[in-house]
C-alpha cells in the first residue's frame, strides 16, 4: 500500500505512535508517506519506503496566523496526486481530519481521486481542545466524514461518544510499543553515574504542561528520598519545567534531582529507571508509562483515562486519584523499599507490555486498511 500519514512531528504520544507506526508498516514493504511541518522527533535514519513531505506555510503580512490548516490540504492533494497514495491516515483531529477532508473533496472533484481517510483520535483533541465551541462543530464533522475512526483506548472511544455527535463506528486500536527496542540491558556505567551509591532512579517524562503535575512528581520524590535513597530524573521539557525547578530548590533536593531535557534515546534512561511516575489530570493512554513497562520499569500513575486499561493496579504498579501526593508517596515507598517487592512489580510491567507490543497491533491497522480499501470483508 502507498500510504499518507499526517501527524504533529512532536515529542507527545500521537506523534510519536505515528511515527513508530509508519517504521514498522515500511519495514513491513509498504511505502509510507509522513506529511508534517517538520521532520517527526523519531524519524532517522534512512528507509526505502520512507518519505517526508514538508507542509510550507507562506507567510503574508495580511496574515497575523499563517493559515496551516489550507496549506495541509493542499500538501495533502499534492502528494496524493503525485505519489499515487492508496488512502491517508490523520493522527489528532485538529486540525488534521477537517483539512483531510478538505483535501478529499478536492481530489474527488478535480481529479476522480477518491482517498479514503483514517482518523485517529488521541486525547486532548477529544477531550480538552475538541470540547471548545470554538472547534466542536469542525471536530464532530469531520470526524463523522472519516471513512474510518480508531481511539487509542475504550475510555477515549467513551469520552468521544458521549462529547461529540459521532454517527459511525469507532474501533479502539491500543497504542503499541517495540518490546524489542525498549528491553535493554542497563548500562552500568550509566546508572553509576546517576546513581553512584546504589540508590533506587524514579523518572518522569512528558511534555511539562500543566496537565502533568509535574510539581506532584517532585512532591511525591521528596517523600521517597525521606524514606529511601534515591535519584529523580526528569525527561522533557514545558511550561511547567521552570516551576519545578523552583521547587527542588526550594526543598533543597536539587542534589538528587537531574533534569534532562528532551531525550530521543529514552529508552537508555528507561533501562536503568526503577520506578516511573505520571501523575497527569487526565491521559487518553499513557503510551509513556507503556515504554517504561517495556522495559520492565514499574508505573505509579493517576487512575485517570485510559491508564487503568495498561498500568494494573497491584500487578504493574500502582494508581491513585490525582493530586493524592500522600497516597501517591506511599505506594512510591512501597514498590522501591524492598529488592524482591520491585524485581516482581519489574516482571509483571514487562509481562504486561508484551501484549501490546507492535508486532501484535500492526496487523490490526493492516487489516483496518485494507478494509477501508474494500479488500477484505469488514471485520466483526
């Protein structure tokens, strides 16, 4: 298949399981085309069935806000034409479903083409930005105009239904992650380095935007550090980054405390982590707390969205209410105090991981293509 993929080419998890999942579909022969502002943060090296197609916003002084989402459509329509795309897969409805749609109706009047579209729907485009009046009628539209709509989890699928006036079926697809790529052997000279004496490494990654709470996973470390040697690192950066910086100083833990910045490898930092904390309002998924268990880190996390659906209470970690910073500690202190405690919680993350390794999901979009294209019978 000749595939077009539009995404954000960020560090958040639509972009980054849209890249991931355009890897494994060329690395399974079809020819995958990534249309983006700029090149998506996990997509190097080179790849015969790869391509990228830079969307190039001109900017007039009539214009305060370049106008993306019409030059999207007609990257769309250009790339369809010329690279002969068997159908598009958009990633996060805004603006992306509504420019697809766009871009569809063009091809079909202008030239005959008619390019079947694939919605995905991730998170904040459901459940924060989406409920905006500003953006609701666009968002329920053009959704509804999909040939196909999938959800990264049953409680985002519930969320859309109950939110928007969605007329056509939805089919949950979980995130995925490569097992293979995320269960490394740690790097001793590494985690001596972060860790020189021995203690236990707590790590954070995210975008840092309020949603987070990245202050409560400072909170929560100051509580750990109190009862068990340990080291903080925090992977990303945000809004919100400067707020806990401020905050380690001012519980003078900055000595125990790394922040780190965004990391493309962070699955070196992952291989010698021995807890993973995500204390976020809400996360459709979490597919940061699935590449932890990946590589058999335990997660600690809001009982939010979809993260009941991955992180199992008491089997690969622990939830808790967002904002509990006290309950959140203490289930903290409990996993990494004893060896044995953490080394089963570290087994059960991995075991757990394994089911949505992508090995096991890729078919399922394969096989939602080609029933979007009419090649095989509609699945039950």
């Amino acid at each position: 298949m000749r595939i077009g993929i539009v995404l954000y080419p960020t560090f958040g998890g639509s972009g980054v399981l849209a890249t991931e999942l355009g890897l494994a579909l060329a690395d399974e022969g079809h020819q995958v085309h990534f249309i983006t502002y700029r090149q998506p943060v996990r997509l190097s090296g080179f790849n015969a069935n790869i391509f990228y197609h830079e969307v190039r916003v001109p900017t007039y002084p009539l214009f305060e806000y370049p106008p993306y989402e019409s030059a999207l459509s007609s990257t769309i329509v250009d790339v369809a034409i010329n690279q002969r795309l068997d159908l598009l897969h958009v990633h996060y409805a805004i603006p992306h479903a509504s420019s697809a749609y766009l871009a569809k109706q063009i091809l079909l009047k202008s030239t005959g083409i008619n390019l079947p579209v694939i919605t995905t729907l991730h998170g904040t485009d459901i459940t924060l930005v989406g409920k905006d009046k500003t953006y609701e009628p666009v968002v329920t539209f053009s959704i509804n105009e999909s040939d196909a709509i999938t959800t990264v989890s049953k409680n985002l699928k519930e969320e859309t239904l109950k939110s928007f006036g969605v007329t056509k079926d939805i089919k949950v697809i979980y995130n995925f992650v490569d097992v293979k790529r995320f269960a490394k052997k740690p790097i001793d000279a590494f985690r001596k380095a972060v860790a020189p004496d021995g203690e236990r490494i707590l790590v954070h990654a995210s975008n840092f935007r309020k949603i987070k709470r990245v202050q409560d996973v400072v909170y929560i470390f100051k509580n750990v550090l109190d009862k068990v040697p340990a080291k903080l690192m925090m992977v990303g950066d945000g809004p919100e980054r400067h707020g806990a910086e401020e905050l380690c100083r001012e519980l003078k833990i900055c000595d125990h405390v790394r922040f780190v910045g965004k990391q493309e490898q962070i699955e070196e930092i992952l291989a010698i982590s021995d807890l993973f904390l995500l204390t976020s309002d809400y996360e459709s998924f979490g597919l940061s707390a699935l590449e932890a268990m990946a590589a058999s880190v335990p997660v600690l996390s809001s009982n939010v969205g979809g993260l009941p659906e991955v992180n199992i209470h008491g089997v690969t970690g622990y939830l808790a209410e967002p904002g509990d910073i006290a309950t959140m500690s203490q289930l903290a202190i409990e996993i990494v105090q004893n060896d044995e405690v953490l080394n089963g919680f570290k087994q059960r993350a991995f075991e757990q991981a394994k089911q949505y390794d992508i090995k096991n999901v890729l078919p399922v979009y394969e096989q939602l293509y080609a029933e979007v294209l009419g090649e095989v019978p509609v699945a039950e």
